[in-house]
C-alpha cells in the first residue's frame, strides 16, 4: 500500500503515448486480450489503494489493494506484468501489458 502511487507512476511512464496490448488469463482459465490500446488522456484514478487506468478504445488496467494482494514486474523486454490476487477467494488475475503480438 504505501509504494502504490510509485508504481503507478512508473506503469503510467511505460505506456505512456504507446500503443499496447494486455492479454489477461484467471486461475480458472479464462483470458481476454485487448489490442491496439493506448492511455486515455486524464485516465488515473487512485485512491485508497484503488487503482483504475481507462484505455482507449476500451477497457481499464486495475487494482484494489483493500482485497487482493498485487505484484507489478517491469520485464527487461518492455512488458509489464501485474499479477492479482483476491484475498479471500485466493484466486487470481495475471495481465501482461506488452508492445509485441499476443
């Protein structure tokens, strides 16, 4: 909790002006992907641990501390990867944020 608005800042200062895709799978085997996504402008919302960036054309990249437990990983190769989960299901949510085809 105490280092979120860091990591925030540093996901916003990696995607920010870029064009990106997020592929997200669940513990239970589902996955979405979102291509061809850029920030929208004025997209932050962060607040007690609530973290929501809105995409353009569609979908948001979130997280709530206050119920899961979230792990952020800036890989070598540009992707981010935010790792989620639920406190008290214990399942989990794993997105990839990358500039390359998924």
């Amino acid at each position: 909790m105490g280092n979120h608005n860091r990591c925030l800042a540093n996901v916003v200062k990696d995607l920010d002006g870029k064009v990106f895709n997020v592929l997200t799978k669940s513990t239970s085997g589902s996955h979405l992907k979102y291509c061809n996504r850029r920030l929208k402008t004025n997209s932050l919302y962060s607040k007690d641990g609530q973290v929501r960036l809105s995409l353009s054309p569609g979908g948001c990249i979130a997280w709530d501390l206050n119920i899961e437990t979230v792990q952020l990983e800036f890989m070598a190769n540009g992707d981010i990867k935010l790792l989620r989960f639920f406190l008290k299901t214990g399942k989990g949510k794993f997105m990839t944020i990358t500039q390359n085809p998924i």
